[in-house]
C-alpha cells in the first residue's frame, strides 16, 4: 500500500537526486518549422507517456526538478523547445502573438511523433498548462489559420501546474467548461499574476471544468517558479523546496492513478484530500 508517508519520502529522494540529462531529437512541424524536443527516458519499464509544454519564455530543461521525479517515477518524458524561449534560435522571428499556434503545432507533432495515437498525459507549466488543458478539451481561443481539432482524444489527463486564469483573446471562463479529462490545477499563494487580485484566478480552470476527477492544489507560501526551482533558475530568491516536494509528490499519485490506472495510488491520492501545513488539495 502507498501511502502519504513513503510518498513524500520518495518525493524527497527523487528531488535530491541528481537528473538524467535529456537526449535532443528534431521534429518538423506542419508548417515546416524545426523543432528541439528534450527527451526523457523512464527509469525502469515505462509506465506511460508525458508530453510537456514549458512557461513562456522558458525551457525544457528548467524543469528538471519537476521532471526527473516523474522520469524516476516510470514515465517517458518529451517537450519541446517552443518559439517563445529565450533559448530559442530563431525566437526574433516570432512575435507573442504567433506563438500560440505554433505551441498547438509543435504539441501535434510531439504527439505524432511520441504517442501514435496512443494515451498520454499532457503536462505543462504557466503557458504550457493551458497548451496541456487544450489538449485536454478546454476552448480556448482558435488561432489564426490553425486547422483542426485543438484537442487530442488520446490525451487520458492533463497535469497544470500554474495555468493561465480567464485571459480575454486566449481562454474565457466558459472555455474551461469544457475540460473532457481528469486533471490536476496547482497553484500556490504567492502565485499572484501582475495585476491579478490574487492568487485564486489560477483555479478558473479547475473551478469552472465539470466536476469529476478535477484536482485543485493549493500551495502555501509558494509563487509562480517555486522560488528559483522551476522555470527561472537564475531568479535570486529563496528555493521553495517543501512546496514542490508536495507538488511533486501528489502530481506523482495523480501521474501514477490516471496515467498508468494505478488503483493504489489511486486510494492514496484519496487520502491526500484535505488541509494541512503546506497546502491543499480539493477533489471536484
């Protein structure tokens, strides 16, 4: 039996570890742009498949510390390099506005690529959870010239951590509505977008999709990049080390019940619903 105890254990172990480095491939996409794609290999046999989008401006391997605990947990891992990145070679000829389709077409050919048609889970970051909650159902806004279904049918749940809230010219509050997979919303209380009354407009996605297998987790005193741990490594600010200890360990129980039908870490991501000291995490 897998209980919250022995999670958090392996959660802490598997943070600590040191990460595998990713191996590089290129895809070419739709419309003829060549893609980076950061590959993970599961450690032992593969339990399932992760497709994940990175937060604007970002990286695949800025993630590592989110990434290696689920590779380490049985899980292949794949994500691209999208046009936004500051890492990318050719990010001046790509405006915000562009980036949006060409995220949806690099995910469509990730998923080509790597799943075949096959289950997998989409996962992502600030804008790469809504990439992840797309692919999942949501309507969000139709890019310009973008051709078929935004979403994928082979997608069997989608992992958001920090997602966009109600974004006018991106997602409205009736776009999440139509969220079709279970789900895992995190967000964390000092997680508060410019602007932004506070923390909680990260939640639109998993307040306003249908109940059933909707997961919210709140943090405590956890912000947008876990401090420096996630998505901006450079950030001169405190780690938030137990905050993504536990984001690791529930997203880790949600991975293994939905994306590998694992009944055990089903009853323990069951156990895990309620308050305590770092945070919550609500079933819808």
């Amino acid at each position: 039996m897998i209980d919250r105890r022995c999670l958090l254990a392996g959660a802490v172990s598997l943070v600590a570890a040191p990460a595998l480095a990713a191996s590089l491939q290129t895809l070419t996409t739709e419309d003829g742009r060549q893609v980076q794609v950061s590959v993970w290999k599961a450690s032992g046999r593969p339990r399932g498949l992760i497709l994940f989008s990175h937060g604007a401006l970002s990286a695949p391997g800025k993630y590592e510390n989110l990434l290696e605990p689920w590779r380490a947990s049985g899980f292949d891992i794949a994500a691209p390099l999208h046009v936004d990145s500051t890492d990318h070679p050719d990010r001046a000829k790509y405006g915000m506005a562009d980036s949006w389709k060409a995220r949806l077409l690099d995910m469509r050919a990730l998923a080509k690529a790597f799943a075949g048609g096959k289950p997998y889970v989409a996962a992502g970051h600030s804008y790469g959870a809504l990439v992840a909650l797309t692919l999942g159902g949501v309507a969000a806004e139709r890019p310009t010239g973008f051709d078929g279904s935004m979403s994928d049918a082979a997608v069997k749940a989608v992992v958001a951590f920090s997602p966009p809230g109600v974004t006018p010219g991106l997602v409205s509050a009736d776009g999440f509505k139509t969220l079709a997979r279970p789900a895992l919303v995190q967000t964390g209380t000092m997680d508060v977008p410019p602007g932004a009354p506070d923390w909680r407009v990260h939640l639109a996605a998993f307040e306003n999709a249908p109940a059933g297998d909707k997961y919210g987790l709140v943090l405590n005193g956890v912000d947008h990049y876990f401090g420096h741990l996630i998505c901006r490594p450079e950030r001169d600010v405190p780690a938030q080390s137990d905050g993504l200890k536990r984001g690791v360990e529930v997203s880790s129980l949600f991975l293994a019940a939905y994306g590998a039908g694992d009944r055990k870490a089903m009853r323990a991501l069951a156990s895990n619903i309620g308050k305590d000291a770092i945070g919550e995490l609500t079933l819808r």
